[in-house]
C-alpha cells in the first residue's frame, strides 16, 4: 500500500497508530508542535536531575497492549514499577489497590522518543488548518501556510479540544463532538533536592487539599541524578485556578506537600496542562471515516490513559489497514 497518511500529534496515540500504519507499508508522516514525541509521556530535564511531569505511570491490562510493553520492555525503554504507594487521605492512610504499573526508563519521554526512531517526524510544526480539495488533504501550518506535500488520508491524534479548529470547516460533525467532550487541566510542580527526603513512602494519592498525587521521581527505575519530587494538583483544584500565576500555585502546592512531610526543595518549577484528563471519555476507541479519509484517536476516545491512548491509536490503524468494508 502506498498511501500517504499525515498523523497530527506524536503523543503514544499517534505513534501507535503510525508504526502500525508503517509496518503495513503506508508512507507515514507525523507532525507535532512541540520538540519531540511523546505528547503528555514527559518529562523535564535539568543538570544532573529530571522528573516526569505528565503521566507517571501507566498500566497494561489489555494482552495486545501488554505484548507492545513487553517490546518496549526488552528494548530498554520501559520498566515495571513496583512502588511503595500510599492513599492518604484527611484522616490518615489506606494502602492502593494492587495494579502492575508501568513507567518509560530512563524517562517517561523515552518511549515515544522510541517509537519516534523509526517513524518520520516533523517537530515544531503546529498544524493550523486542514483543506481538503480534489479527494487529497493539505496541512496549513501556523506562521508558515500550507505544506506542498499532499496526503490521500489525515490522522488526528491531538486532545479533543485541539482537534476541534482543525476539523470545523471539514468535518462539522466531528468537529462538534470534539467540542463536547470535556478534558480538564492540571497544575504539576518539580520538586529538586540536594539530599533524599526521609519520607516512608515514594508515592502517594491523596483525597483532600489541592494535592492529588505526589511523588519521588528519582525512585522510578533506571534513574539516576538528584532527588526529585513530582506533585499533582486534583483535577478541580486546577480547574479553579488554571490561571493563577506560576508563583501562587507554587506557593499552595508545596505549602501542601509539606504537611505531608516535604521540605522546601532547592529549585522547583510548575508546568499547567491545559488538557490533561478527560473526566467522560468517550467510548468509541476511534473514529474512522473512509469515504473522506479522516481519522481521529487518543487517549479522549477511549477512556484517558496511556493504555487507551494506544489502543485507540492501534485501532484506528487497523482499520484503516482493513480498508472499505
Ligand atoms: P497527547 O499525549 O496529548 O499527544 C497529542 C500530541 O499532539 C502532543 O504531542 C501535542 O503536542 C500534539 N498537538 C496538539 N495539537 C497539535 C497541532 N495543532 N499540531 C501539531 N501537533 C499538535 N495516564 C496514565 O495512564 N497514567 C497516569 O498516571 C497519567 N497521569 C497523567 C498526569 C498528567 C498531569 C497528564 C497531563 C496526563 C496523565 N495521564 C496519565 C494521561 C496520559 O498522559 C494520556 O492519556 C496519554 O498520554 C494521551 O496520549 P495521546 O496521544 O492521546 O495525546
């Protein structure tokens, strides 16, 4: 097959659904807007320290999925974690639900950075418009106009809210159902520490407060470098100030981390996802419309995972491997 597919986005959807796309012989091109691949699988870097700040662990309950782990497993990318993970809550602890966690070594941005290896990827591109003119789509990209590459068919693997400038004029219907799906933000802060703190635990998820999850990055296999702590705003909480200064949030985070038993570290940045979670994911794994070409998936269209990410990506490469029914 020598159709040529444009993937928007390289988080963990859109690079599943490409190297599938790829090994059946599709001419595969991935744009994103940011530096790498990976999408929210991130991770922060500075001098002799990181600390992942978007997904921190996922899971692989699914056996197609869990059988991609087990590739990333042997290629050195992808490690099982086996933490020491506390619920606390307002009135102290209960333990978590036992789960096989998984996390990117030696950083969750090694995975996609993985995957991207193979695959062509164009990075800082920030697609602005999609035009569909005599059955092949032309990508606009913004600051620059449109490509002069062509493509018989186009994969949307942003979050839904991103999707919906780029399908309004060419797809209103899916274009309304991206614009109904809610995703919601999260404020992370980067916690960096001369020495270990003496916390009994490396993870913990929390049910009062601003805080949802905290965590000792530096304890996740394979790292190496200074301590390093990662905290997650709840989901409400971060709604309700998504647009509080960088200072205030740092302040009412690590104010709340320190009741825990944190200290005051000796550097520390915050990051806000504008789109994190997506509290009513959709169910429909992927969307897929032959007759145009058009297809959508990520994380929002199967349930907000790592895991669902890449089985709607998988999916929808599937499907169009099938090809008219
Ligand atoms: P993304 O990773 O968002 O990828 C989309 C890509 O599209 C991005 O790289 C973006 O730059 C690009 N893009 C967007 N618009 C454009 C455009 N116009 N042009 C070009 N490129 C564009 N999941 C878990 O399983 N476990 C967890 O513990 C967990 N914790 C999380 C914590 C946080 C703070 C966040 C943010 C997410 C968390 N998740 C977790 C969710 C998980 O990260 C996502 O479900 C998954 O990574 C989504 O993958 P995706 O490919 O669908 O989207």
């Amino acid at each position: 097959n020598s159709s040529r597919i444009a993937i928007i986005g390289a988080g963990i959807a859109g690079l599943a659904c490409a190297t599938a796309l790829r090994q059946a012989g599709f001419q595969v091109t991935l744009f994103d807007k940011s530096r790498g691949a990976g999408g929210r699988m991130s991770t922060r870097r500075g001098a002799d320290w990181q600390c992942d700040h978007g997904a921190q662990y996922f899971t692989a309950r699914n056996p197609e999925f869990r059988a991609e782990v087990s590739r990333w497993e042997r290629a050195g990318v992808a490690a099982h974690w086996q933490l020491q993970l506390r619920g606390l809550d307002a009135d102290g602890c209960s333990g978590g639900a036992p789960v096989e966690r998984f996390v990117g070594v030696p950083r969750m941005s090694s995975i996609g950075a993985w995957l991207a290896a193979d695959l062509v990827l164009h990075t800082g591109m920030a697609i602005s418009a999609l035009q569909r003119e005599d059955n092949v789509w032309r990508l606009h990209v913004q600051d620059e106009g449109p490509l002069a590459h062509r493509y018989d068919m186009v994969v949307l693997a942003v979050p839904a809210p991103q999707a919906v400038p780029l399908l309004g004029q060419v797809a209103p219907l899916q274009a309304a159902l991206a614009a109904g799906t809610n995703m919601a933000g999260c404020w992370a802060m980067m916690l960096e520490y001369a020495q270990p703190l003496a916390l009994d635990f490396n993870a913990a998820f929390l049910n009062a407060g601003p805080l949802r999850w905290v965590a000792r990055d530096s304890a996740k296999p394979g790292r190496s470098g200074r301590e390093s702590w990662l905290l997650h705003a709840s989901a409400e909480w971060s709604e309700a100030h998504i647009e509080l200064d960088a200072d205030s949030i740092a302040a009412q985070l690590l104010a709340a981390f320190i009741t825990l038993g944190g200290q005051v570290p000796q550097r520390w940045s915050v990051h806000r996802w504008r789109y994190a979670s997506t509290p009513q994911a959709r169910n429909d794994v992927c969307l897929w419309e032959a007759g145009q070409g058009l297809g959508m998936c990520g994380d929002w269209l199967n349930g907000g995972t790592v895991e669902a990410a890449w089985l709607s990506g998988h999916a929808l490469a599937q499907r169009i491997i099938a090809g008219p029914a």
